[in-house]
C-alpha cells in the first residue's frame, strides 16, 4: 500500500497545489516529442529573463525535469522528491530519508534556478559522489538544453573555470571553499574561477555543516619551527606520573601540570621558569602531555607514509590536509618519533559555516537533519522540513542490548554475526575506530566469516565506496567505520555497476594481454554463457583499435569510471566500451532482480552499531542505512557499560545499577539504561553544540572584517585604474603623519615618498606652525604629492601603456594580502589571549570583539602606508 503523504504531515501540504499543477502539466509534456521539450526549456529561460520571476515558472520547470528525468534515466520523480524539490527551493533542509532518490530531488531546484543563468552548486561530501552524480544527472540536464561541470581534485584552474561557468555544477564542499580562498588571492582576473554565487544545495548537508564545520579551511605557509624543544618535550615528559605530576581532564579534554609536575619538569629540563616569556617551555609539555595521554594513535589518528593523519572521530574517516593547531600536532609527530613538520602560518581561512552564508540562496538536503533542527535554524536559518518517504517504512529498529563490558559486548557481536550470516543475510557493522574494527576482524576470522573491513587505512579508504555498495549483497559482511561510504547506494543483492565495471575492467585487460584470442573467447564464452555474438564482435573491435591497444591498465580502469563523463564521445573507442557495458547491464539486471529477492526474503540488510555513537544524528545515519525505499531492514545496538558514552556522561547511579544486575555474559534491555544513554547523548550533542556556536561566534568578527577586505580587494582587481585610490591613500598617509606634527614629520613624509619634497619654507616646524596654518601645510603637502606621483607615472609610461596601472593594482593586492596573513595571526593570539581575561570576569568576547576592532583599523592604516611606501620606490631595472 502506498501511503499518502499530505495526510500526515502537515508542513508538507502546503505545496499541494503546486504539486497538482504539476501532475496535471505532466499528461500535456507527455505527448511533446524531445525537441518540443527543449524548446519548453528555453522558453522558460526566455520567460525569466523578461519577467525576473523564479516563482511563476516552479510548476512548468518542475513538469519539464521530470519528463526529462523519465525519458533519460527512466526515473519519475515521485511526488514526495516533488515535495523535496520544492523544499530546497525555498531555502530550507529537505529531510528525506537514506535511499529515498535525493540525488534525482536536487535536479528538479538546479534547473528551475538554472534558469537565472547565474550558476547553481551542487555540493558532495567527496569527488566520488560528484562524479556519480554529475555523470548521471547530467543527462536530465543536457536534454533540456543545460550543461553540467564537474569539479574534481586536482583540476587546472582552466578546467575549474570552465566547469564553475556551467549552468549546474557539481563540487565537493573543500574544492569550492578552497576555490574560493584562492580566488581572493588572485593578482589577475583571470586567474580567478568562481562566478558570483547564486545558488547553492549542499548534499548531506549535516556532514558539512555540522560534522565539519569546527575546523576552519586554512591556506597556508610554512614558517620557521624550534624542532628541538618538541623532540625535548616529549622526552621529558615520560619522566611525569599521571596524578602527581599532570591530571587529566578527559571529558574536556584537557591536561593540568600541578605545581609538583612545574617544578619537576624545570629541574629535568635544568631551566629556571618553565613560563619564561624569553624561552617559554609550558606550551611544548602541554602539547606533549595531551599527546600522550587524549591522543591515541589508530583512534585519533594513523600513522602514514611517516606522516601523522587525522582520524575524524565522527565519521571515522581520515583527513589528510588537516593539521592540528597551535604546536600539537608536532608534539603527537614528536611522540610517534616522526621528523617534525614546520609550523605553518594561515595567509586565508574560513569555516564552512561562514562560507556557505555567503549564497545568496542556499539549501540542504539529508537523510538525519531534525535532530540537529536547532542548530541548522539558528546560525543558517535553514529550517529543517521532514518529507515523507515514497513507500512505507519496514525497518526494524530493534532495543539496545547491554553488556558488563566490552569482552562480553564484542564476543555477543561476532556471534551474533554468526548467527546472521548462516543464513546469508548480509550485515553491515558501525564501528567507531580503525582498533575496533580490526578487534572484530580478528573475532570473525574465529568463526572462519568473510568480510569487508573498511575503516580510515588509507589502503582501505580509495575502495570505500565500492565496498560499501556491495554491502548488500548475498552473505556479505562489511566492517566500517560511522559514515564510511556515506551517501552510497546500498542495493540489496549487490550494486551492479561495480560489479560490471570490475566484471568489464577483467575482460579488457585479460584479452588485451593475451596472445591467443581464440583462446581467450571460448574462456569468455564460458563465462558469459548469455553473452551476445555482437558483444564478442564488438570486444574483437575494440582488440584491433590502436588508439586503445595503447592505453595502460589503469588507464582502463580511469575511462571505466569516467565512462559517462565525455557527453560526445570524441574518441574512437568510447561507443565500443559504451556498448559493452550496457550489453552488460542487461546480462546482470536479471540476475540482480533474483539476488535483489533472494535477499529481500532474508529480510534484507542487518545493521549492527557496536557503540551509541556523540550524537543521535550519527546513529540515525547508521541505522539508515538499511530499510531503503521500503526494503526490509533490521537494526541493532550492542552496547557495554564501559563503552566511552556511559563511562563518561552516565554517572555514578547508572555503573551500580548495572553491576549489580548485570551476570556475566548475559545482556540486558532496559529502558533505564536507554533512556540514561539517550540523555547523555543529549548532553554530549549539546556540548558539541555550544562549541560550535562559540567557534561561530568568535568567527564572526573575522567573517566581517574578511567581507569587507574581500571585497575591497575584489573591487581593486577589477578596475583598470586605481589611480582614485592610490591619491585617496597618499593623502591619507599624509594627513596621519601630520597628526603627530614635529621636526621629524617633514623627513618622515619625505621618506615615504622616497625623494625630497621641495620646500619653500624652513625645515623647522616650530617656525612653520607659527606661519601657516595646518590645512595650509596640508594642502601644500598634497600637492607635492600630486607632482611626485604625477613625475612616477611619466617615467613609467616610457615603459608602455598600462604598466603602471598593472604595478599599482599589484602593489595593493600584495599588500592586502600580507597584511591579512598578519591580521589572521593577530586574531589568532587574541582569541588566546582573551580566553585568560575570562579569569579577570570579563566577557571573552566582547573583549575579542572591543581588540579586534582596534587591530582591523590599524590594518588599515599599515596597509596604506606600505602601498604608498612599495609604490614611490619601484622602478624598472
Ligand atoms: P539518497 O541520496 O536519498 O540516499 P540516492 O539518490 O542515492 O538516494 O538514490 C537511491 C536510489 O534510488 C538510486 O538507486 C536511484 O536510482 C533510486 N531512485 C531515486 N529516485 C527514484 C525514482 N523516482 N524512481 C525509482 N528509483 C529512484
Ligand atoms: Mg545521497
């Protein structure tokens, strides 16, 4: 039965008529040939440009997408992905459930807003999704006459160019920010490759909004770094004792050195004053001591290529271009005996937060979104709408059961798994890090069990997707970590476009290298026994094309993943490895439509979570990963006592209540115990909350002062002439010098200007003040000014038009630039300093906003004088 959605959910009637309209517009463009359709599309662009009204062509653009969508990818969007469409097009969060087709939703908003012809992102977790997604969505888009870019890691600026001027273009959250941070360093125009933004849906939008938006994005240089004092440090460190030395604050992770440890550690290091502002020692032991003992390594980090990553501990996944900040991860680097890594220095940086506020219009979509409501309404004001999923839910979401401890909670989970996989149900394990999967791994090769296991190993990471796509397959288990895989497809019985492009990538490559083709086709024959003679004759082809005899075995494999990406095929064997793999499909759809029962009949996919995860939204996304578009589904948590959530937050009641009703492997249900585990979670969420809001906050002042330098800056690259300002700035320059009129001034002017000023009176200012007034001096001083500027550009013109204008727009940016690196260290201490005035009972930060303040205007005054200093002593060797 399906169920109507506007019966249950009130926030979702409202688009009930624009959903009838757009029904009923479906029978007309039904009957419409192709190009009749193009030409609705472009009628619509027409439309808009006359009339500048998004809202009047909703329901027609809406009708156009689906067509399209069901004429190319066979796919109509339900009315649910409607009502999701129209959601993110009103600037809110669309909450659609895992499975639930959001991809197909976000291209009914892009072609209605592409409509403006002034650009629509699409933003992805990873290059792999944008890829996807770009690649088949792009065929909804080219019908209807829009053209799609695809941003991809390493990508030439050209290349981003091109694909940023697209009508829809699909990017990963850190290319765009990134792109963004280097476009407003540009020194050209031209190097710059964003358009204005416009508008904006951010898939998984949790993820990137939430999960990723403590760390800021910073570009950055290297500066110079006292190696030793890290590799002395954590030395000297293994000689202090937990508890009489150093206490450790696990919860706010932190660690305090008592007087004891001071002394203690002043006598290993024979110094005199471990805060001695000349050679300061405090930060490098603090860093060691959190090294050793709140940073574990395979937990919060791994080790790489002698380098230290990052482990993301939500999501487990591991963040290659992140540093820690503020010396610690060179302590950790120190620790693990790594060489050490120069600090570096931010010259840009800016939080998601704050960069995705920056679109005019921006949307979300996710399938775990209402718990974090709050959050999402109050620092993006984007209200969260729950959409009803398609077909009724199946899942089940069975209790928690609880263990005494860990031993008894991850031998339960590997029988369990057992259990389930005797029956070739397949089994999907959340686990919270790379040590706890590799336990489990170790427990199931007891039981001779098969598995997956994918956790932040970099060897594992570059399959993650591919693994987690098979996750529903017949007698598959999968270990992986939280969100590892996030936003891939899990179909039951397996994903068949892994399979087939592994299946073609095997047949391509074997019968390449091999000698003896005969040979090789009867194997083939054998192993597709309905295999067409065409889909023979066209591999034999595809054997005699020299273009492709050249190619490399990965470059196979590229051109199998990317196999969509070329609209046109330009090259000559692109129709060949086309027509294969939808020979291949074809051969596997019958065989999936089996598996796809087979598996449906077992009930589908097992989720088990090993831990309750710091938020309920992350449990919520593990559990989501079953029960897709109404597919059977069960889920469930094995939880111990000591796992970190209860150790931490539980208290002291629940650990009694526990120990004296738990016996030794016997689990336990009990509602107190859920009911304590779901407030403490409450309680981390809100924590985890309040730090992003006061990381916003603080941010904030910076946010402004980065708008306004940003802009500034933008405005200077792209004016022919700054010759307006660089007057405004010498006159500037003088009038802050005249402020502190004394003997000195004339000289210090003089120097700013680099040569002498010619005076008609005397050098001595006392005597002036006596003869002139100061708007005298002033307006004399100007005009000295005038002239000496005037003289700079006649000597530059000999060089050619425009060199000049080139110089002094460089001058500004380079200069803008520096001095906002400075700035950014400048705010960095201040948000250090201002943490101890707190201690003084002043408010952290109105103090940060009082100093930031002061420190931005004097920016200013620097950066005028350096330009007009840097100006007047060019010249051309
Ligand atoms: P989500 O991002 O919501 O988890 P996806 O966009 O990955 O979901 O889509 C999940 C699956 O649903 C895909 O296999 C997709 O082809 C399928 N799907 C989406 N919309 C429809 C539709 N209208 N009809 C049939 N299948 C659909
Ligand atoms: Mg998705």
């Amino acid at each position: 039965m399906l169920n109507n959605p506007f019966n249950k959910n009130s926030s979702v009637k409202k688009y009930q008529s624009l959903i009838d309209q757009i029904n009923i517009l479906e029978n007309d463009l039904k009957t419409l040939s192709d190009s009749e359709l193009r030409a609705k599309s472009f009628k619509l662009t027409k439309q808009y440009e006359d009339n500048q009204n998004l809202d009047s062509l909703i329901a027609e653009s809406f009708a156009l997408t689906r067509e399209a969508s069901s004429r190319t990818l066979g796919l109509r969007h339900f009315d649910v992905q409607l009502i999701g469409g129209l959601v993110l097009n009103n600037q809110k969060i669309a909450e659609m459930k895992t499975g639930e087709g959001k991809t197909l939703v976000a291209t009914l908003p892009a072609v209605l807003n592409a409509t403006t012809k002034k650009g629509v992102h699409i933003v992805t977790v990873n290059d792999y999704l944008a890829n996807r997604d770009q690649v088949s969505m792009s065929q909804v888009y080219r019908f209807l006459g829009l053209d799609t870019g695809l941003i991809q890691e390493g990508m030439s600026p050209s290349e981003r160019k091109e694909s940023y001027n697209a009508d829809i273009t699909y990017v990963t959250n850190y290319e765009l920010a990134f792109d963004f941070l280097r476009d407003n360093r540009a020194l050209n125009l031209t190097e710059v490759v964003l358009r204005p933004f416009n508008y904006c849906i951010i898939d998984e939008v949790d993820s990137i909004l939430i999960d990723e938006a403590q760390t800021p994005l910073i570009i950055s240089n290297n500066i110079s770094t006292p190696v030793q004092k890290y590799i002395i440090a954590a030395e000297s460190t293994e000689y202090l004792e937990p508890n009489i030395h150093y206490k450790v604050d696990e919860k706010n992770k932190n660690v305090v050195l008592t007087e004891e440890g001071s002394k203690r550690t002043e006598e290993i290091l024979s110094i005199q004053n471990l805060y001695d502002p000349e050679d300061p020692w405090i930060p490098y032991i603090m860093n060691a001591l959190k090294a050793n003992t709140l940073f574990f390594k395979n937990v919060h980090y791994i080790v790489q290529n002698n380098r230290i990553v990052i482990v993301d501990e939500f999501t487990g996944r591991i963040m290659p271009d992140r540093r820690w900040g503020d010396g610690l991860h060179q302590a950790i680097e120190a620790k693990e005996k790594l060489s050490i890594r120069q600090n570096t220095e931010s010259v840009a940086s800016i939080t998601y937060q704050n960069f995705f506020l920056l679109y005019p219009k921006l949307a979300g979509m996710t399938g775990t979104g209402k718990t974090a409501e709050i959050e999402f309404e109050k620092i993006y004001s984007l209200p969260v709408t729950e959409i009803p999923t398609a077909k009724p839910i199946l899942r089940k979401d069975l209790p928690d059961l609880i263990f005494k401890d860990q031993f008894s909670k991850w031998n339960a989970i590997s029988q369990a798994c057992n259990n389930i996989a005797a029956t070739g149900q397949p089994i999907l394990v959340g686990t919270t890090t790379v040590e706890k999967s590799e336990m489990l791994a170790q427990l199931l090769n007891e039981y001779k069990l098969s598995y997956e296991i994918l956790n932040a190993k970099p060897e594992n990471v570059r399959r993650e997707s591919e693994i987690v796509a098979q996750a529903g397959a017949r007698r598959s288990i999968t270990i992986a970590t939280n969100m590892a895989g996030r936003g891939t497809d899990i179909i039951l019985g397996g994903n068949i476009n892994f399979k087939i492009q592994k299946k073609l990538y095997e047949i391509l490559t074997l019968s390449k290298n091999s000698k003896n083709s005969n040979i090789f086709q009867s194997q083939l024959l054998n192993t597709f026994e309905g295999c067409s003679q065409k889909f023979l004759s066209v591999l034999v082809s595809l054997l005699n094309n020299t273009e492709f005899l050249e190619l490399s075995d990965v470059d196979i494999l590229r051109i199998l993943k990317e196999n969509d990406r070329i609209s046109i095929p330009t090259i000559s064997y692109q129709p060949s490895i086309r027509f294969l793999i939808n020979e291949l499909i074809s051969y596997n759809k019958k065989n999936q439509k089996q598996e796809n029962k087979i598996v449906k009949n077992l009930g589908g996919l097992y989720i088990i979570g090993t831990e309750r995860n710091e938020s309920r939204r992350v449990d919520n996304q593990l559990r989501g990963r079953c029960g897709r578009q109404g597919d059977p589904g069960t889920s469930r948590f094995f939880l111990s006592l000591d796992d970190n959530l209860l150790r931490l937050f539980g208290g002291p009641k629940i650990q009694n209540f526990m120990q004296t009703q738990l016996a030794d492997d016997a689990p336990l249900e009990s509602k107190l115990i859920t009911k304590s585990l779901d407030s403490a979670q409450e309680r981390v969420e809100e924590r985890a909350y309040q730090q992003r809001k006061n990381l916003f906050d603080y941010d904030e002042v910076l946010n402004k002062q980065r708008k306004i330098v940003y802009n500034a800056r933008r405005r200077i690259l792209e004016s022919i002439s700054v010759q307006k300002n660089i007057y405004a700035h010498g006159e500037q320059v003088i009038t802050d010098l005249l402020l502190e009129l004394n003997d000195k001034t004339i000289s210090l002017i003089e120097n700013f200007f680099g040569q002498d000023l010619v005076l008609n009176y005397s050098r001595d200012f006392n005597s002036v003040q006596k003869e002139f007034a100061l708007s005298e001096i002033k307006l004399y001083l100007f005009n000295e000014f005038w002239l000496t500027y005037q003289a700079k550009k006649t000597e530059f013109s000999i060089y050619g038009d425009g060199i000049i204008e080139e110089l002094e727009r460089s001058i500004i940016l380079i200069n803008t630039d520096k001095i906002w690196c400075e700035h950014l260290q400048k705010m960095t201490l201040l948000r250090e300093a201002v943490g101890w005035r707190a201690y003084g009972q002043k408010n952290p930060l109105y103090e940060y906003k009082q100093d930031a303040f002061f420190i931005f205007e004097n920016r200013e005054e620097f950066l005028r004088h350096l330009i007009i200093y840097d100006l007047f002593r060019a010249y051309i060797i």
